[in-house]
C-alpha cells in the first residue's frame, strides 16, 4: 500500500496504481522544476560540445594548411634539386670547335 505524503525533498515511487491517498511519483511542480533543469544542463552541454567541435574543426583547417604550405615548399625545393642533378649530369659540354684536337679532327 502507499505512503502518505514524504517530506519534500523525498520521492517515492507507487506500486499500486493510482488512489487519492498515493503520493504521485513526481509533484508537478518539482517536475517542471526538474524539466528546466534537465533542459538548461543539456542546452548548456550542447554548447561545450559544439564549442569543442568548432575548437577540433580550426585545429583540422589549420593542420591543412600548414601541410599544404610545407608540401608546396618540398615541391619546389624537389624541382630545384632535380634542375640541379639534370644540369650536373649533362655537364659542361666541349664542344669540337673550341678544343679539336679531343675528337681527333686536327687540321
């Protein structure tokens, strides 16, 4: 059988069903009490976490950019090094007029 009304800050739950002498689980002001509350945690919780999400996704941004500056920067010092090597292989050329006589064809 239900109790009669607890103290206040006492909630009980009733394990009949309904009759005029049961305290109801949850008074209706407590539960509007408890209804704002639940909604002004979550609100509050929504924002740290969207402001978290915003926080991660500049983090990401900027992690791109500094990747695409640095890749951009490995290309060019690559397309020098590769101008470097080609003109290091082909080397100064001699030519048969400026020194004949490498070629056999001394007149």
């Amino acid at each position: 059988m239900c109790r009669r009304q607890p103290p206040a800050a006492v909630f009980m739950i009733a394990t009949e069903p309904s009759t005029p002498d049961c305290v109801p689980l949850i008074p209706s002001v407590m539960s509007e009490s408890l209804r704002g509350f639940v909604t002004e945690r979550l609100a509050v919780a929504a924002q740290e976490i969207l402001g978290l999400v915003e926080k991660t996704i500049a983090d990401y941004r900027e992690e791109v950019f500094r990747s695409k500056r640095e890749i951009l920067q490995l290309r060019r010092q690559l397309d020098e090094r590769r101008s470097e090597s080609i003109a290091a292989a082909d080397g100064p050329k001699v030519s048969e007029e400026i020194v004949p006589w490498l070629t056999g064809s001394a007149q």
